[in-house]
C-alpha cells in the first residue's frame, strides 16, 4: 500500500489512504486518508503500532530491543512466529483495534496483553515491564 497505513494518535484510530474513481469513464479521483476498513489486517496494523509505542507511548522506549521487529505483525508469513498469533489473537477476542477499545480493556483487567507483550521482550526487561503495567503514564 502507497502510502502505508498510519497511526492517528488524536483519534487513537489506524488510518489508510483509498483512490477512488467518479463517473461511467471512471475518472481517478485522489487518494484520501480514513479510517482502516475492519478486518484482520487493521488488527494487525494495530499491533504494528502499539508495538512500536505509537498507540501507548510508554512503550515507545521498548521497541529498540524487542526481539522481533513490529513490522512482522503485517507480513504474510506472520503466523509463523507464536508472538505475532499470541498478540493477534488477544486482540481480535475483545475487539481491540484502536487506542478507545485498548484503555477500555485495560480498565477491565489491568494485565490485559501483558503475557502477550511479554513474548515480544528480552527476559531481562519482564520484571520491569510487569511492574508498571498497564503502560498508560508517560515515561
């Protein structure tokens, strides 16, 4: 996709450009940014981002040593790591795919996507990670 999806933190919200075209000759009108049709794909560029800590910026200091990239999230062969499925999974099963829905889980269960984030650290960040969640103040 040209350009690629992107995280809209004033709404909180993954946005996407779509071409379209006008009338019986079809004319191309241009690209205009919205929001991400649902689907799994908005899961995934969700996890993408928050991953990248653009959804919680608490998280933003992390991605640097994760020990994969966020981008795997969004490659067809993603089902081949267990973290990508695990992190994918927790959020389709609560219908989490933008930064409202996520506070709202967090506000039901404060450990929400902890054992899933964890998957995607080194085992000398755990501790640390699990003592603050949820990641919702600033650094």
């Amino acid at each position: 996709e040209q350009p690629p999806p992107v995280y809209e933190p004033t709404s909180g919200t993954v946005k996407c450009h779509m071409s379209s075209t006008y009338g019986s000759r079809c004319w191309s009108l241009p690209a205009v940014e919205l929001d991400y049709p649902p689907g799994l794909d908005k899961y995934k560029w969700f996890a993408r981002f928050f991953l990248e800590g653009k959804v919680l910026e608490k998280l933003a200091s992390y991605a640097p040593v994760l020990v994969s990239r966020p981008s795997v999230m969004i490659k067809s062969w993603s089902k081949l790591h267990k973290r990508t499925e695990s992190i994918l999974a927790t959020l389709i099963d609560k219908n989490v795919d933008n930064r409202a829905s996520l506070l709202d889980e967090f506000d039901e269960d404060n450990r929400y996507l902890l054992r899933e984030y964890l998957q995607w650290l080194p085992d000398d960040k755990h501790n640390e990670v699990t003592l603050f969640w949820p990641p919702l103040k600033e650094v």
